[in-house]
C-alpha cells in the first residue's frame, strides 16, 4: 500500500486535494449557475463514452453501460432532492442548501478513476481484460447517470422556480 502512494504522482493529489476542497466546500451553501447545469451532463456523457471501450463485444458494453447510465440516473433522482433549493436574486441559478452528498460523490468519481489509471500503469494486461473492462462500463455509466442526472433535475427546477416568478415590470391583480 505504501508502495502505491509513494508512486502516485503528484498532480493525483493535487486532484485529490481539490475534489476534497470542492466536496467540503458544498457543505455550506452555494450557487449553482445555469451554465453549469447544461455543461456538466454532455461533458460527463463524453467522458463516459470514452472510457467505454466497444471494440470486444459492443452490444454487451453498450447494453451495459446504458444499464449503469439508468440506474445512476435513477440514484441521482432518488438521493439529490429540491428541498431548500432556492432561485437566486438574478434569476439565473439556484442557491443550494449545503450537502455531504456531494463530497461522497466527487470522492466516488475520484476514486474510480484512481483505480481504473493504477491498474492500467501497474497491470496493464489486468487493465484491458473484458472483466475489467466491464467494470469500467459499469462505473463510467453509473457516474454519468449520477452526475448527469443531478445537474438536469437542478436545471428542471431552476425553469420551474423562474416560470412560476412573476416578471417584474408586471402589475399583480389585488
């Protein structure tokens, strides 16, 4: 185990001190852009289709990783909530309560592809076998749901919250 950390480079823990810096740093309350909410799902489905590796039997990666893909969706649906979810003053982002949810799951993200590179630069023969290939399928489309799924469940309630706000050149009726 020690050898492990030893050989790790560098910039993994500097990724690993950002990830833990962004995870507790979404313990108190922050805002969520608009932006961020429409990038984060197509640059998570880039990543994870990359990682997907067709060429062995494509019809089984796919089919699996479009499994994983659903059930990390349906995670995200389930775990990530708009409770205390707010619009923020310019109407352009959600002011998010604070959550220990988001450090487990950039943690997850993390440590999946930390294993996923020590075993391609360790075992490299490990690394490309269907098994280990499948496994990564199955993660990569797991966190793609996950993340994925979030970032359109906040974007669905960011449209929710600023169709329902009265504009603000409008008279109410009394």
């Amino acid at each position: 185990m020690l050898t492990i950390l030893q050989n790790t480079p560098l910039r993994v823990y500097l990724i690993f001190l950002l990830v833990v810096y962004f995870g507790i740093k979404s313990f108190s309350p922050r805002r969520e852009s608009r932006a961020s909410m429409l990038i984060t799902p197509p640059a998570f489905l880039a990543w994870s289709l990359y990682s997907l590796n067709l060429s062995i039997n494509p019809a089984l990666f796919f089919s699996t990783w479009l499994g994983a893909l659903l059930l990390g969706g349906l995670s995200a649906w389930l775990v990530f909530s708009r409770r205390g979810v707010v619009l923020d003053d310019s109407a352009t982002g959600l002011i998010m309560p604070g959550t220990v949810k988001i450090l487990i799951m950039y943690l997850m993200f993390f440590s999946a592809n930390y294993y996923f590179g020590y075993q391609h630069d360790v075992n490299p023969e490990l690394s490309a076998s269907p098994d280990m290939l499948l496994l990564k399928a199955c993660i990569a489309g797991f966190m793609c749901g996950l993340i994925g799924t979030r970032s359109l469940k906040l974007y669905w309630t960011l449209r929710g919250l600023t169709s329902r706000r009265l504009p603000e050149n409008a008279v109410a009726n009394d």
